[in-house]
C-alpha cells in the first residue's frame, strides 16, 4: 500500500469516528504434531494514527509546501497562495483556488470576488453588531496554486493539496468553517451534492461545525440576485454562531 493509499484509508475510517483498530496476533506454527488445543490468543488494540502530525503549526505547514511540484498546478502558477488573516481566528473561510490576482499577489481573494467577499464580511458583520473584519478571520483554498485559465481544480489536484488544507484547519481549529462554492464543499465534506442542496444547513469536519454558501465569483454574475441574499443569509447564520 502507498503512502496516499494509507491516508485514505485512515481518512474514510476516522470521518467514520473509528478510532481503534484490533488487530489478532499471528503466529508461525511449528511442525504439526499431536497436543492438545489451545486458545487463540486474544486481539490486542491499537490507535490508529493521527493523520496530522502531533503539535502542528502553520509554519510547519508553509515549510513543508515548500516549492511545491507535487502536482501539475505548479507548471503555470507564479506564486503559492498559503492563506492569510488571523491564524487564531475563531471562523475559517475555504475557497476553489487562487485566481490571477492571487497568482501575482500570493495573497488569497483579492481580484473582484474577494473584495465582494470582504464586503460581505464587514458589511454584515457591521450591521449585526459583530466587531469584526476581515483580518480577523482566516481565509485559504482548497489548491494553492491557480488552475489554468480558472478551471475547477481535477480530483488528484484537489487531494495533494487537500493534505495542507486540512493541516490548516486542524492547526487553527476554528470554531466553524465556512464554505465558500461546491469545489469547496466537495473537499470539507467528501460530498458530492450541490451548494444549492447544501447551503444553509450546518455540517461537520471533524466534529467542526461547516457552513456552505455561494462563491462570490457566481454572486458576481448579475442573474443571481436570490443567490445574494442567501448568502447574505448563511453569512448571517455563521457569524451569529460564531461571535455571539
């Protein structure tokens, strides 16, 4: 079995809540011969590894992406886009992938869709009451390097980087994530359902609270006005339960 072969299999059994394993000892039978039966020997009980290291930090994490060339995003990327904003913050926003903006800046959604996203942070955090901004929360991709022409990153694509992301969350431990697109959603949950039939309600990653809305690049588009203030809804939805 191969390394990535491993961590899935440890992923689809700890997303399970299984934590243990048992496992029956073996033993290499000598030259039968005639003596009475014995018992087997009972199994013994074994933790099954932590998928992250123990005590991880995001500079850990930054240092093991290093150059990344793990994948072919790094064949037309200029710049990593790790993440950035508060490394404690209490809420966590997960995008698809930077886009050219990001590319040249490194920095995480700051063409049109990000500053659509910052304003629906202030903007509704203002009028709830909620004393935040935007460096107060965190925000990164599910890939950190942008798809060519802004295509939706591939399934191997999405689980190479898909190992930092979740290092990311484990090492902030958010009391909620907020899930900005399906990309997103498709990599926190492991689902394949839609935004549409997601958003709105809370999920769970790892025992973490998850809310899925829209990207701000399909708010951007001027036919989905609904679209807006459902966002604006779970935007609302996830703030409250997060500061309040």
């Amino acid at each position: 079995m191969t390394r990535d072969e491993l961590r899935r299999s440890l992923e689809f059994y700890q997303d399970l809540g299984i934590r243990t394993l048992y496992r029956r000892e073996t033993r290499v039978a000598p030259a039968p011969v005639a003596r009475p039966a014995k018992e087997e020997p009972p199994p013994t009980m074994i933790e099954l590894p932590p998928l992250t290291p123990l005590d991880d930090t995001m500079e850990a994490i930054r240092a093991d992406i290093g150059d990344c060339k793990r994948c072919r995003l790094c064949e037309g990327r200029n710049k990593i886009v790790f993440g950035s904003g508060n490394e404690r913050a209490p809420l966590v926003f997960v995008g698809e992938g930077p886009g050219a903006d990001e590319d040249a800046s490194g920095l995480p959604f700051v063409g049109r869709a990000g500053q659509l996203l910052t304003q629906m942070i202030e903007g509704t955090a203002a009028k709830e009451g909620i004393g935040i901004k935007r460096p107060d929360v965190y925000i990164c991709n599910v890939v950190k390097c942008r798809p060519p022409e802004n295509r939706t990153p591939q399934p191997d694509e999405m689980e190479v980087c898909g190992q930092f992301l979740f290092r990311q969350l484990q090492a902030i431990k958010p009391k909620a994530i907020c899930a900005l697109g399906s990309t997103a959603a498709k990599a926190v949950l492991g689902t394949k359902d839609g935004v549409t039939k997601l958003r709105g309600n809370w999920w769970k990653w790892r025992d973490i609270p998850v809310m899925v809305t829209y990207h701000p690049s399909y708010l951007l588009r001027p036919y989905n006005q609904n679209a807006k203030r459902e966002a604006w809804e779970d935007l609302k939805k996830v703030l409250h339960f997060v500061y309040d």
